[in-house]
C-alpha cells in the first residue's frame, strides 16, 4: 500500500530522530509504530512466543544442541536407564 502523508515540523522532526536513533529507514519506522499501537488497541491478541512464554514452555527444555536430529538416540538412553533391559 502506498500512503501519502504530510508531517508538522513537529513530528518530522520525531520521524527524523526515530530514524537517525535506529537507522530504520520510514517503512520500518512506520511498520513497528503501527505494530506497537495496534497492541495497545488490541492488548487480547498475542503472539505465539507470549503464549508460550506465559505458559512458562520457552527456555524449559534442557538437552543437547543437536536433539533435534538425535531425539530417537536421547529417548532410548533414557529409557534404557529408566528401564534397562533384562
């Protein structure tokens, strides 16, 4: 979407400071303060990360670097340890 807009002196100067302060260029600006007062507006509607954040899921899991391509090895260690076989 294309938007054409006109600024106060005031406000340009905000823009301009933004931009200078995060080295954004006017969409990214634009996009974040439109992110950030949707939240204020909708405060219900959370991302995924919060929710699982909330849930206290994100950071609970302990294991080696790769277990996602080893998980089968890590399952039969421990359930060898759990319950070795006879």
């Amino acid at each position: 979407m294309e938007i054409a807009t006109q600024l106060d002196n005031d406000h340009a100067k905000k823009l301009a400071y933004i931009q200078a302060q995060t080295h954004q260029d006017l969409t990214e600006v634009l996009n974040q303060a439109i992110d950030l007062y949707y939240k204020q507006l909708n405060p219900t509607q959370k991302s995924p990360l919060d929710i699982l954040t909330e849930a206290g899921l994100v950071g609970c899991f302990e294991g080696a670097p790769d277990l996602s391509s080893n998980y089968k090895s890590s399952v039969n260690e421990y359930l060898d340890q759990k319950y070795p076989p006879e």
